[in-house]
C-alpha cells in the first residue's frame, strides 16, 4: 500500500498487485543486501533528478 497516490494508482492498474503491508507498518529490513543497495540506487538517482 503506497502513501503516493500516483504510485498507488498504478500499482493497482495490475492484476499482480495485492497490496497487504499498509506504508506506515512496512520495514526495510525485508530485504537482502542486494535489493538494499539497488533501493539505494533508485533514491540517489531520483534525487538527481529533482
């Protein structure tokens, strides 16, 4: 579940997507050290981007 709209709203747009954690209980302590570092990856190129 997505705090973002927009994020949200397309997620739902597939039929893969059931969402079950709500934002405010998700931890990113689910994942493995490689899905860490791509995360990290993703927030750094967004934040070039802005």
């Amino acid at each position: 579940m997505f705090v973002n709209d927009e994020l949200g709203n397309y997620f739902k747009g597939h039929i893969w997507y059931s969402p079950t954690v709500k934002a405010s209980e998700f931890s990113d302590e689910v994942f493995n050290e490689y899905e860490t570092v791509n995360l990290q990856l993703l927030v750094d190129m967004l934040s070039v981007l802005e």
